[in-house]
C-alpha cells in the first residue's frame, strides 16, 4: 500500500472516515490518519472537523470522528 493508494480512494468515494480508511487498508487508525494527512497538507483533501457522537460505544454505525473530502487540487 502507498500513498498514491489511499488518495485514489478517497477520490472514487469523495468523502472518507479516518475509520473507514483504516479498514480498508488493514491499518491503525493513526497511520490511516498520517495518511489522509499527507494529502490534506498537499490539499489534495481536505479535513472536515470532527463530530461528536453522544453514544459511548468503539464500534458505533454512526463512524462519527474525522472525515476528509476530496478537493482535487
């Protein structure tokens, strides 16, 4: 897996969980974030603020946390 990877990824979904991310590739949560960070310092992405969930649960359907968008740059 290489960079190049992880943004042709969220290029044919247009928006991305740092979970969702992480899953597909096999990988932490921090490196998927690491990751999607890279390209959002490039602004390739770019980095939507966090959500809040109010449940208490680590797998929770909602995915709530980091989400980052596709700008194209």
């Amino acid at each position: 897996m290489i960079l190049s990877d992880v943004k042709a990824y969220v290029k044919e979904h247009g928006r991305v969980s740092v979970r969702d991310t992480a899953l597909q590739f096999d990988v932490s949560e921090a490196v998927a974030r690491d990751m999607l960070d890279h390209w959002a310092r490039k602004k390739i992405l770019r980095r939507e603020k966090e959500q809040v969930c109010s449940r208490a649960c680590a797998s929770c359907a909602l995915k709530c946390g980091s989400f980052y968008v596709y700008t194209g740059g």
